[in-house]
C-alpha cells in the first residue's frame, strides 16, 4: 500500500447550459481508479465540489492525499473551508461532505498542467465527456473503465 494517494481531477461547465461534469483518476501506488459524473443544472462550483466529494470517496482513509487539478475552484476549496474565510451559503451538504472527507487526512492542492498523455488531459477529456452525458441524460456517476485508465499517462 502507497503513503500518498495522488487524484487527478478536472471539471467542465457550460455556462449557457448551466450544465457540467467532472473525472478523477486515483493512483494508490501503480493502482489506478477512476470516475466521471456530471449533473444537468449546477454551478461551476458546486460541480467542482461533487466530483471532489467522490473523489475522497474512494481514497482509503488515514493516508496523505495531493489533489492535483488545472482548475481554480477545486484547487481553492480548502481555502473556503478555513474558519476564517465566508463561510459557503450554497451546497451545504456538498461542503458538509467535502469537510469531513477531509477531517484528519493530510492533504495537498496543488496546480496541474494540462497537456496531451497527461493525467490531467485525460481528466478533462473525461469530464467534457461527462458534461454532455449530463446535457442529455441528466446526473450520473459511472467509473472510468480500468482499460481506459491504462491511457491515463500516470507517472509510475
């Protein structure tokens, strides 16, 4: 078993729409996991907070976590949990969720680039996937088969 548990995860929205979806992939040493869901109404935010929320979902807890992402509103959401910061008024159980996924679990933001055969290029691809599932199906969540996973250009 790795120490430290590194999520990749990427969101897309659709401002016109209203509509948006995120993926993740999860490496736990060579061990991939992943998943893509999306909702047909939401804000930028609270889709952020969905796919972050399932994101700690599947990591095993106690372990170090570094959450990795191009995209400001998932690398900014320790930052409004802060007891100092304003306090969120919208997708409280959203932030409910997030705040105890990350109670005693050491975890790290930080900024990904995204690029072709990176872990972050497949994310977004996933999650634009999942915005227009979302546009026409409405809310989802389905993992990301372990064959694609394979393509996710992880470093080992």
């Amino acid at each position: 078993m790795a120490d430290l548990i590194r999520i990749w995860i990427e969101i897309s929205h659709n401002a016109a729409f209203r509509t948006g979806g995120w993926a993740f992939v999860l490496a736990e040493g060579r061990a991939l996991s992943g998943a893509a869901g999306g909702e047909r109404t939401g804000s930028p935010e609270r889709i952020a907070l969905a796919g972050l929320t399932e994101a700690l979902k599947g990591a095993p807890a106690g372990l170090s976590v570094e959450i990795l992402s191009s995209a400001p509103l998932v690398r900014g959401a320790p930052r409004r949990l802060d007891a100092a910061a304003e306090p969120p008024s919208d997708d409280l159980e959203l932030w409910a969720q997030l705040a105890t996924a990350l109670r005693g679990r050491p975890a790290r933001f930080a900024a990904a680039t995204n690029g072709p055969r990176t872990p972050t290029g497949f994310a977004v691809a996933w999650a634009e996937l999942a915005r227009d599932k979302a546009k026409t199906a409405g809310a989802f969540r389905a993992a990301i088969p372990k064959l694609n996973l394979s393509k996710a250009g992880v470093p080992a």
